[in-house]
C-alpha cells in the first residue's frame, strides 16, 4: 500500500501529464506542488495556480483574474460573491478583504485513491466554467451597471 508521500508525489506527476495532454503552458512554481499559468483575457488577464497538497491529499485550482476591488467596492462585490456561490456545486469565489484579490477555488480530496486525469479534468473543467458564467457579473457589478441582485438574476434567470 502506498504510502501519503507516495500517492502525493504520484499524484503530482499525474497533473503534470494531465496539463501536458491539455496543451496548458505552465511553470512550477513549488518543486513537487504547484504549477502556476497566465492567460491574457478580454476583461482581464488570469493566472490558474494547479496545486497538490502532498500530505493532505488533496488538488487545488484557483483562477484568479489580475484585478483587485477597490475599498468602496468590497461590500457590493462580497454580496456578488456570495449570491454567485449559493447554491454552486463545485468551487466558490473568494475575495480577500485585506487586498481586494478576487479567486476562484475548486478542490477534491484523493486521500487514499489515485489522482487521475480524468479526477482532474472532471475537477477543472466545471471550475472553468462556472467563473466563466459569473465573472462577468462581479464584472458588471464594479463598473455600478448592475447592483448583486440584478447581476445574478441575468446569469441565472436570464433577465435583462
């Protein structure tokens, strides 16, 4: 049976190979941990960090856009964040008061399983989709067009 440094190790190079096959352009970061990508987008660009905690067992995702929330902004962007995240399946939004950093979490535990490609994909894939869906509202939300509320009922109720 393998040990938690082994699997955690086994595991890392299995997100190395998964970001290989998926044409993702990476550097580590953290011998052994994490990876780190940049991506230029329209409304910002974005940094995807890939981490495993070894001794944990468990695969970490952020997205994180380059863009922080100004001061005045934090409260209508943290009930943005928390409307987004009611009710999401996998992963949340984070926003850190003490810089304004806005991220996007999605994790999964394989404490005493292999991590697959597959695990990993079926981890990612849903993440990338859901900041897709509602990182243009926190969006709209800083520029003032739309208060949280209205925000999210265009997102998922497609109001106008």
């Amino acid at each position: 049976m393998a040990t938690l440094n082994e699997n955690g190790a086994r595991a890392f190079a299995t997100l190395k190979q998964y970001l290989d096959h998926a044409g993702w352009q990476v550097e580590e970061i953290e011998p052994g941990s994490s990876f780190r990508s940049r991506k230029e987008r329209e409304r910002a660009a974005v940094i995807y960090y890939f981490q495993i905690k070894t001794e944990l067992e468990q695969f970490l995702f952020y997205i994180v856009p380059e863009i922080n929330v100004f001061k005045e902004l934090l409260h209508p962007a943290a009930e943005y964040i928390c409307r987004a995240n009611f009710g999401m399946r996998i992963g949340n939004f984070e926003l850190d008061f003490r810089d304004g950093q806005v991220a996007f979490r999605s994790s999964i535990n394989f404490k005493g399983v292999p991590l697959s490609e597959k695990l990993i994909d079926n981890m990612i894939q849903p993440a990338l989709t859901a900041y897709e869906e509602f990182y243009p509202g926190l969006i709209r939300v800083l520029a003032a067009l739309d208060t949280p509320a209205q925000a999210i009922a265009k997102i998922e109720y497609a109001e106008k």
